[in-house]
C-alpha cells in the first residue's frame, strides 16, 4: 500500500448498518419493517436488527430512559436506503406513504439519485432512494454535480411501481447507501471525515454542507449545519446511535488505525473493528468487510 493509499478509504469502502436508540422498540420495528419493507433479521431483547439477508441495515435498541434532543443538536439527519432497482424504490415509497401517510416530507432529484424523503415514527429523518447510473455523473475538479430539483412522487410511481409492488416491497438489494449528519461547523468536520478518516470531498455547499466518499460515489457521509450550526458534543438522547463503515480488509483497518493515532483521535480497537467518536460524540465504528 502506498503513502497516498494510506491516506484514503479504499475505493470499496461502503456503509454498514446504522443504530438507532429508540423509546417504542415495537412501533419503529412495525415502520422499518411494514412501511419500508425492510425484513426483520433478529430480535432478542430489548434490540432488534434489521435489513435485507446477510445485509444488516438497522440497529433498533431500545433506550426508554433516553429524551429526544434538540432540533439544533449534533446527531442524525438521515438514514439513507439506497436501491438497486426502481421498482423496489417504488414499491417502498408507495407503502410507506401508504401506511404512514403523514410521514412523508419531500422528494428531489438529485441528477445522481431520485429521492424519497420521510420521518419516521420517533423523528428520524430517513430518505429512500435510487442511483442514477454512474456514467451520467457529471465530474468537474473532483466535484459530482448533485442539484435538487423537484421530483413528482405520483407520476414516480405511476411509471415505476409494478402490480407485484402494490402487494409487497420485494426481496431486491437494499441496504444503506449514505448518512447524513448534522454538524456544529463545516470546517471541523472536513478535518476530520476528509484529513483524518481519509474520505474524499465530492462536494462542498459553503460552510452549511458537505458531502465525502470513498471510490467517487456520489456520497457516503454527508453532513450540514442547516439546523445545528454550533452545535457542541452530544449528550446521550434518542435517535443516532452508531454509524458503521466498512472497509475492504484488515489492512485498510490499520491504515486507519495509524491516521487516527496520528491525529490525536481516540479509538477502541477490539482486533477486529475500530471504535470512535466524531468531533460532536457521534459515535463510528469501522469492520473489515
């Protein structure tokens, strides 16, 4: 591996499952579940895993003596679901408007994305959606050109959702494509995602947003100061429990490994995965795929 390899996520680096501390361990299971369409995995307790078979999306645990934070703390913006196919996109936004009509907030697209914007039952922003194919991404300098124009949900599913998706959200490839992040300041933070973990910068809105990847996708991490700007370390609250990333191999893990301790960033390091907080206490850890 090379110094500049060392310096960056591999190109394969991807999301794994996010976290979520949750005070109605039921009625987020019945949202993520019946509404998104996402298969219960596992539950034992007072935590439930949740995704696709051998594909683990969402951690619900449940945290009764946890309150929610204010709007204008550091934590989750979004839990974004990415997938492979339209009509499983469709199929997904059509039973969570369905079934939690009063949940939905927006749809954009994004030139490399068609996206679907909801709430779920606790408050957790979380956006569904789809990539456009990778060769109509258009690059200047290192930036994709990401917009957001409005994207008519009805006339969405009018031309993608299949008579099979009325009944059922599928089996298809799901999982988590990108999270974003509300953070105190956007400087801070690309110190940290971009200097110190190694992502790259795929674009920059001033100092309210900021959007990082590994392997020029379009985003893994995105993080904004629209409600948050400020915004100190977290306390302990509902909502954004852990982020998970996951790199290709163990060497990847310690190329991170040294980049941390030479930043001054404490970590966890059990052997097989790395654990650490970001400058506002949101918690990440990173595993070997």
């Amino acid at each position: 591996m090379t110094q500049a390899q060392q310096d960056i996520l591999a190109a394969d680096t991807a999301m794994g499952a996010v976290t979520l501390m949750v005070a109605g361990l039921d009625t987020m299971i019945a949202f993520y579940r019946d509404g998104v369409g996402l298969d219960l995995l596992a539950q034992e307790g007072d935590n439930a895993v949740l995704g696709r078979p051998g594909r683990p999306s969402l951690l619900l645990q449940f945290a009764p003596e946890l309150k929610h934070a204010s709007e204008k703390a550091a934590g989750l913006y979004h839990t974004a679901f990415v997938f492979a196919e339209k009509s499983d996109l469709a199929a997904s936004v059509y039973s969570v408007a369905r079934k939690y009509p009063t949940s939905f907030t927006g749809s954009s697209d994004h030139f490399v994305s068609n996206a679907f914007y909801f709430d779920d039952p606790e408050g957790n922003g979380v956006e569904l959606y789809w990539d456009t194919s990778r060769s109509a991404w258009e690059w200047n300098s290192g930036s994709v050109r990401m917009g957001t124009v409005y994207l008519d949900p009805n006339l969405f599913l009018q031309e993608n959702l299949t008579e099979a998706g009325t009944q059922n959200t599928g089996s298809g490839d799901a999982g988590v494509g990108h999270v974003h992040l509300k953070v105190g300041d956007i400087p801070t933070a690309k110190r940290f995602y971009v200097d110190t973990l190694g992502f790259e910068t795929t674009f920059e809105y001033g100092t309210q947003a900021l959007f990082v990847s590994a392997g020029g996708y379009h985003h893994h991490v995105g993080m904004n100061t629209w409600h948050s700007s400020g915004a100190g370390t977290r306390t302990p609250a509902l909502g954004l429990g852990q982020v998970t990333i996951e790199v290709p191999t163990e060497d990847d893990l310690g190329a991170l490994k040294q980049r941390l301790g030479s930043h001054g960033i404490a970590f966890a390091d059990d052997g097989r995965e790395l654990r650490f907080d970001d400058p506002w206490a949101n918690l990440i850890r990173v595993a070997a795929a």
